[in-house]
C-alpha cells in the first residue's frame, strides 16, 4: 500500500498523464526514453520537461502509449 504513496509512484502517475495528454510520434518516442533515463539519475528532468512542451508536435499513437508504459514499469521491477 504504502508503495502507491512513494513520491517515485507520483512520477510513474506523472508520466503516464503526460503521455496520455501529449501524443508521441516516433521521434518522440525515442526522446521520451532518452528523458525517462536521465530524470532518475541527474538533475536535468526540469529542463527536459520543458523542452518537451516546447518542441512537442505529434499525433496519437496507442502503440507508443503502451511501449512506454512498459519501459515505464520494466524500469520499476528492476530496480526494486
């Protein structure tokens, strides 16, 4: 229970918006993961974020929803 409540789990909940309110395209996709990397281990999420709102033009893509969502959770159970 108290794992749903971890301030990691807010960033999994804050991605997953992010990618159901911003449509990735393949170039995006790419990007994403590139992003997804670094926010766990610099300080450069912030930057990151920004740029993706700036740059960020797509069309929806379920696939890559999904995809990243894998990448999202294979990233939790190898690090728990």
């Amino acid at each position: 229970f108290f794992f749903f409540l971890s301030s990691e789990f807010l960033w999994y909940i804050l991605w997953y918006l992010l990618l159901k309110t911003l449509l990735f395209s393949l170039y995006d996709q790419i990007f994403f993961c590139f992003v997804f990397y670094f926010h766990f281990n610099s300080m450069c999420f912030l930057y990151t974020f920004l740029y993706k709102f700036v740059i960020y033009i797509s069309e929806f893509n379920i696939c890559n929803i999904i995809y990243n969502l894998i990448i999202i959770f294979n990233y939790q159970f190898t690090t728990i």
